[in-house]
C-alpha cells in the first residue's frame, strides 16, 4: 500500500454516484501547490461521507490520507487517492 497525504484545495465541487453495487461515493479534484509554483493534481474517491459534502465546495482547503494510485492518461501523470480520511482545514470559502 502507498499511503500518501495531501493538502491542497478542491477545484470544483464535490460529486456523488452510485455504484452498480449500490455504493455511494463521492469523488473531487485536489490541486497541491508546490513551491516552485507547479500545481499538481490529485482525483480523490470515497465513501460518501454525508455530513462533509456540504463543504466540499471549489476552493475548500482539505486534507486527504489515503491510498495512491498512479497511472499515465494521455501522456500525462493521472494519480488518484483512494480515500480513507478526509478533513477540512480552515474556513469554507465565501
């Protein structure tokens, strides 16, 4: 397992679905700036966590822990967190 954590901001909101299982999950896009002002990005899924939903909003500053899985998508880097704790860190954006 690569366990691996972040803390970055939502680019969008978060969205949900439903698996053909009958799982739900809700998924979002992480932006982590470095200090060389490179942003990379990070697809984050998970259970449905209902009470943070409401949050998760583009902008929100969150900190994520989970499993990392790395793949290239269109010659690009596509990693993808596996979610197992996801908290907000500071205040909603207004």
């Amino acid at each position: 397992m690569k366990q691996i954590v972040i803390i970055g901001n939502l680019g969008a909101q978060a969205v949900t679905r439903t698996t053909s299982e009958g799982r739900q999950l809700m998924s979002f896009n992480v932006a982590v700036n470095s200090g060389n002002s490179q942003t990379t990005w990070f697809n984050s899924i998970g259970a449905l966590r209902e009470k943070l939903l409401p949050y998760l909003v583009c902008g929100q500053c969150v900190c994520v822990v989970g499993d990392l899985s790395a793949r290239v998508y269109n010659g690009q880097p596509d990693l993808q967190i596996n979610i197992e704790r996801c908290e907000l860190v500071g205040a909603r954006p207004s």
